[in-house]
C-alpha cells in the first residue's frame, strides 16, 4: 500500500519533470476563475488524470488541470478546478495537491472560491478577503497518521490566513479602487445548500460567508507552514431569514460577471507580494 508520503514524491516527480522553473505562489482558481489560469505565460498544462495519485474534478466549471509557468513575473502553479468533499474524496484526497505544491517548493497559497454571504451587509458580486474560519465540515484532513516530515503533530490555526497578508490584500484591493469586504469563511460539506435555520446558526456562530471547500486546502497549507491569502466571490445572499433558494447554474453566472475585477486583483497580488 502506497504511503502518503510515497504518493506525494511520485506526484512531484512527474510535476518536476516536465517543470522549467521553480513556483513559488501556488493559486487553487474557484468557480469563474478559472480563466486566469489561460493567462499564465510559458504554461505547462498537465492533466489531473494524468499525474500519480491526483484526484479528477467532476465540477461543472472546472477544467481540472495544473498550469505551470510565469504569471506577472512570478513563478506559479495553477489549479485550473480544485477537489472537493462532496465528490466522494477523503479530505486526504481534496488536499493532496496542497500537499504536492509545498514538495514542489510552493511557499505561499492564495486561495480562492465562490461562496454565500451571510453578512447583511454584503452583496452579490462582492469580492472578501478571508480573516479566519469555521471548519463546520466535522471532518479534518489531519486526522490519522502525522508525517513530521509534512508538519507538527496539533499544528497552531491561529493565524490561518497570514494577517501580514489580509491587509496586504486590502491595501492593494484600495490601489485599484477595489471594494473588499472581511470576514470570516464557514466551511461546510455540501453538496447541498443550507437550510434558512442552519444558515441563522453559522451566522451567530460568527460566519460571514459560507462555502463547499477552502477550509480542508488551509489547514493543509498550514501545517506544512505555507503561508495563505484566502479571497472569496459572494455569488448569492444566504440569509437565513430571507432565502430564496439558489442553483449551482446562478451562482457560475455571477461568479463569471464578477471574474474581470476578481482577476485584476488577483494578478496585481501576485505581482506586488513579496514572499
């Protein structure tokens, strides 16, 4: 039986083969983004069904394969559609690739996704920088054998999101007249979207947004010291008070009016952060 540390060094074998350079900046692209992956110059596009051990994206809107090569003068590796736990995969699983861009020298992961706003005072088309979380999955994708060579045993989440980085994210998102909101992501299984009661609960609990994913991808990130900037797309309004309902086809189409500002934002991050 194939470790996990097994499978991720035949993974990053094969990545590092057909790889020029060196990323530094690892982005997973959520629903509508995934179009900035097309603009990473000297690409190296590798199918995840072709790379050991990676998991397939099933996700409409998720082209599902790595982008490798220069993005505003950095080195980058792109997930072009990311994995998720609705599908059917461990946690283990949906954040294996994490696991593969930090073997691969990857140094900071910027996050993105597509969520509901619970916050009444935001709206759709609204882009937020990610403050912290609320990991509502009941799962964690550290459970089970700890490999110190990946990270500490009971890694610290204190500072899941590099504060240093959320007013990097604000300072910038100003530059470019930019609105951003902040808040906190809370992180649920799905696949189904929220009932108004449960959605009145995360709200109280202290949720800003909610999502299907993000949540597994950073506390894997952190425990192996990666430093993080999460930034979501709020597609809907999830008020538990007032909601109407909301189909996967709706939230793609706002995330897709929104992707010109989110991909401006994203591209001048990439090319003004310093690792």
């Amino acid at each position: 039986m194939t470790t996990l540390l097994e499978a991720i060094n035949e993974s990053t074998e094969f990545i590092q083969a057909k790889m020029k350079h060196t990323p530094k900046i690892g982005l997973i692209l959520g629903s509508g983004l995934g179009e900035l992956a097309n603009e990473v110059e000297n690409p190296i596009r590798i199918n995840y069904k072709d790379i050991p051990h990676f998991p397939v994206s099933t996700v409409e809107g998720h082209a599902g394969q790595l982008v490798i090569g220069s993005l505003e003068g950095q080195d980058v590796i792109a997930m072009q559609g990311r994995f998720h736990y609705y599908e059917g995969y461990t946690m283990q699983e949906v954040t294996f690739p994490v696991r593969v861009m930090k073997a691969l020298g990857v140094e900071l992961l910027l996050v993105t996704n597509a969520c509901g706003g619970m916050n009444k005072s935001f709206s759709p088309g609204d882009l937020m920088v990610i403050t912290n979380h609320l990991n509502m999955t009941g799962d964690n994708p550290l459970i089970g054998t700890n490999f110190e060579e990946l990270g500490p045993r009971f890694p610290d989440m204190s500072h899941a999101y590099t504060p240093e980085l959320v007013t990097f994210v604000e300072k910038t998102a100003k530059s470019l007249d930019i609105q951003i909101q902040k808040g906190v992501y809370a992180g649920v299984t799905g696949p189904t979207y929220m009932s108004g009661a449960e959605l009145i609960m995360l709200r109280k609990l202290g949720g800003d947004v909610i999502g299907m994913s993000t949540v597994p991808e950073v506390i894997v990130a952190r425990h192996a010291s990666m430093k993080v900037i999460g930034i979501s797309c709020i597609t809907d309004m999830a008020i538990g008070e007032e909601i109407q309902g909301i189909t996967h086809e709706e939230v793609v189409e706002v995330a897709n009016k929104t992707k010109p500002i989110f991909i401006k934002l994203v591209r001048e991050l990439v090319a003004k952060v310093e690792l």
